[in-house]
C-alpha cells in the first residue's frame, strides 16, 4: 500500500509510526535525510499506523495479507499536490 503526501511531515505522522531512531551510536539518523530529499521522486518504506486498514486484499491469490508497512510518497509536483 503506498500513501500520497501533499508535501507534510504530519501527514506523515499521521499514517506511520515514525522515522526509523539513531538509537545506536554512529547509527544514521534518518530524518534529516529524509528532509532534505522529500518532496522528491522518493518512495519510502516505512512501519504503518493503525490509521490504514491492518489488512489488504492480494487478488491475483485471493487472500487477505497483513499490512505491517506502508510507502509514503510526497512527490515535488504541483499536479500531484
């Protein structure tokens, strides 16, 4: 499942458990990264929030899957804006 953000980071809050956390020392610490590279023509993967539905339909199988991530996109388009 992949989100479409109107270029806001609440947005992406609001559907996400959040950025990934620099909880090592010399782990990278991805939100500035992220906020220097979006609105762009990125897709990333993040842990979802129980704000999306927690299951999706996979059609070509017929089953339901469990939905544990979700893509976040904020293009840099005034169109998909």
């Amino acid at each position: 499942m992949a989100v479409c953000c109107r270029g806001s980071f609440q947005e992406v809050a609001y559907y996400t458990l959040g950025f990934p956390a620099a909880n090592t020392p010399g782990q990278q610490n991805w939100f500035p990264v992220f906020k220097r590279v979006l609105p762009g023509p990125y897709t990333i993967i993040l842990p979802a929030s129980k704000n999306l539905p927690g299951q999706c339909v996979d059609f070509m199988k017929g089953k339901t899957i469990h939905r544990k991530s979700v893509g976040i996109r904020m293009p840099d388009d005034a169109v998909c804006k």
